[in-house]
C-alpha cells in the first residue's frame, strides 16, 4: 500500500520540494492532505496534480478563492481553513507521515497533534523543537511516533550515526555532534558594513533557495543557532558536545566525530530532495531528482571556526540552547519578530540581534511542560520585542536596494 501523506506548508520550498519527490514514485505515496496558508494558485495548482482529499488555507476568504478556483477545475478537495483544521489533517485517521513544514512557532500545534496520534512525523519545521523540544520530543516517545529530522544538517548526522543509536554518545564511542554552516551572504563582508545591509542582500544566499525568513536567518547565522537547539534534543545530545563549522561550499552536510578519530560525514549537492527522499524511502534509498556529487568539479572544500562578533545571534543561541527552560523559546519568538521588522524595513539588520538580546535579559516563564504554557512564553516574547522594536525610534529608508538614510518614527 502506498504510504499517505499530509503535507503541511506544501507551498513552501520544503513541501514544494517533497511533492516533487513524490511525484517521482506514484507506486509509493499518495497526498491526503495539504496546507498552503494564503498561497491559493499555487495551491490549487497542486490540488489539480496531486487530489489530495484535503485543502487548508489561513482564513475564509483565501478558502473561498480555492474553493472557486478547484470547482473550475473540476478538482474535488475540500477546502478548510483555519489553525485547527491544520491539527485535524495532521492527526486524520488513515494518515501515514506527516511533513511538518510551516515556516515558525505557527507550525507546532499541528506537529505535537501529529506526534499524538503516532504518525511518522517528518521534520523540517526546526521551530518545533526550539520551542517545544521537550514537550514534543516526550509526546512523540508516549505515543509511538517516529520522528525524521529532514533539515539537511540533522539528516546527515542521522545518516552517519549507528543505526543502533540510542541516545548515549558513549556508548557509541561519540564526541561530538558536528553541524555545518554556509556562513550565508555576509561571510566575508566588514561588520562595520552590516548596518546598511538591506533585505534584498540578506535573502541572496550563495547555496540554498530557501523563504526570505529563513534566509535571513542564514545570513545573521541564528539558523545555524536554531538548528543547535534542535540537534540537542533529536540526538540526546548535550550542549558541550554541539559544534559548529563554516563550511562555504555546502557539500558537507554535517559530521559526527568518533573516539578513534573517525569523522564521518555526508556529502551531496546543496539540494533538499536528498534528505527528503532519505527520509521518505527509509529503509531503503530511492531516487531524488538531485544531481550527482561532481568530485571532479569541486575546486576545495574549506573550512572555520565561526566568528561571534560576526555572528552574535550564533552566539545568543548557544547561550539559549545551555541556559534551557523558557530561553530557546524566547530567543525564537523574538528572532521572528525581528526578523520580520527588518524585512519591513523598520529595523536595521544589526538590530535583529540586539532585539533578541533585549528579550532574553527580560523575565519570562521557564514552565515548558504544556503547549499553553509555551505559547504564552512565546506571546509575551513577541510583545516584548516588538515593543523594542518600536521603541528603536527610527524607520530604515531604502531605495533601489540600498540603504539611503534614517528617519525618525
């Protein structure tokens, strides 16, 4: 029997990048269910191709433009809306494996309702575990819920560590954890220079194609901070035995570092059909649609240490990731926040780091054994910092890309 699926944030690079993984083995899944928030054409488009009985947007008014949009088409799927009908695909009897790929703190409740019915959950959405990662982690142990990291540096560790791992690095013969960083657009720019970057230099990453948030995140490097966080609680790992490498090249995934002196690493091409499809076929290998490794075409793969004056959301992370409770909570809630200001234009890209700090020197609740405890961590945080934000008293000025000047609020 083919293997069902629901798709969540199948608009997105991740679930654009999944459905093209399964179109390629029809014999193997079928789509039961996809959530595309307020992207209705493209949407609708994968409605047409893949009939999924299922159809999830935001709001009533972005369902009622699907809604016309697959009756043309003759298409169909029902058409729901709304943060519960996200929950209720994610748990559907009948429903396999669930790719959990909503961009933030917006995709955990679908991924905890997955981990709650058992599902195999597939996990690109790194928010889950920052946020929640002991809640979610022991929900999906309780209830027999296999849990697949598809973010390519977690599934390249998963693909180089025993099969047998249980979680104990020593009993492995395990150092450490190796995570791998482009080190995103600014690697090599003046820090005196961050100040005036723009929005539309910080989404250019040289490697991935990736949402503008996430590429953001890249470039201030709290991706790689986030993804910290998430490696702690997928492999059991403990914080001191987490490291970090720039890596420009990204063909190094990620690495795992042996007691013999064995690193064992997993290389591929910059593209996320590998680990989709790793994921998707396991036990077995399946085809990708991602090019072979050219080993002839490569001209070096380098390697460094990050640099935390460069980075300083790299930094903060760390310091989240060991201080634990409510901070990796925090430190997501007022990244998105600040994230999204600097896109607007309201902050400068310096600013994003410094609005994170401000939150995590603030009080906040370290209670994370319940799903409304960390939601209203998390909705205190964003208050706070969108209030620095404001409180920045200046509004950045851009005109053909490039910083022009400030004014005042």
């Amino acid at each position: 029997m083919p293997q069902t699926l629901t798709i969540l944030g199948s608009t997105g690079s991740i679930g654009e990048n999944t459905l093209d993984v399964v179109a390629r083995h029809p014999d193997r899944f079928s789509v039961f269910a996809l959530a595309g928030h307020t992207q209705v054409a493209k949407l609708a488009a994968q409605c047409r191709r893949f009939r999924p009985e299922y159809a999830v947007v935001a709001d009533a008014e972005h369902a009622a433009r699907l809604e016309n949009l697959l009756r043309e088409a003759g298409v169909g799927t029902q058409v729901l809306h709304g943060a519960q009908a996200l929950t209720d695909i994610a748990s559907a009897d009948g429903v396999d494996g669930v790719m959990c790929a909503i961009v933030g703190a917006a995709g955990l409740p679908s991924a905890l309702a997955a981990a709650q019915k058992g599902k195999t959950v597939y996990l690109a959405n790194k928010e889950t575990l920052v946020v929640s990662g002991a809640l979610f982690m022991q929900t999906a142990r309780a209830h027999g819920a296999t849990v697949l990291p598809v973010d390519s540096e977690h599934n390249a560790v998963f693909q180089v560590l025993p099969r047998d791992y249980t979680g104990r690095l020593n009993e492995h013969g395990i150092l450490s954890i190796i995570l791998t960083a482009s080190g995103g657009p600014f690697l090599d720019t003046d820090p005196a220079a961050f100040e005036h970057i723009t929005p539309e230099q910080a989404i250019k990453h040289p490697n991935w194609r990736m949402g503008r948030k996430i590429s953001v995140d890249s470039a201030t490097m709290m991706n790689k901070g986030l993804e910290l966080i998430e490696a702690h609680w997928l492999f059991d790992c403990p914080p001191e035995k987490l490291e970090v490498v720039i890596h420009p090249q990204s063909v190094v995934h990620s690495m795992v570092r042996y007691l013999d002196g064995s690193v064992l690493a997993q290389l591929g091409n910059p593209d996320m059909r590998t680990p989709i499809a790793y994921c998707l076929g396991l036990p077995q290998r399946i085809e990708s649609g991602a090019a072979a490794l050219d080993f002839a075409a490569l001209s070096a793969l380098t390697f460094r240490q990050p640099d935390f004056a460069r980075f300083p959301c790299l930094k903060l992370a760390y310091e989240a990731m060991s201080a634990g409770g409510g901070a990796p909570c925090v430190l997501n809630a007022a990244n998105e926040v600040a994230v999204a200001a600097f896109l607007e234009g309201r902050i400068r890209f310096t600013d994003i780091a410094r609005t994170v700090a401000h939150c995590l020197d603030g009080g906040f609740s370290n209670d994370t054994g319940s799903l409304d405890s960390l939601l209203e961590t998390d909705a205190q945080t964003r208050r706070r910092a969108q209030a620095f934000a404001n409180g920045l008293n200046r509004r950045t000025v851009f005109s053909d890309g490039l910083l022009t000047g400030t004014e005042a609020v």
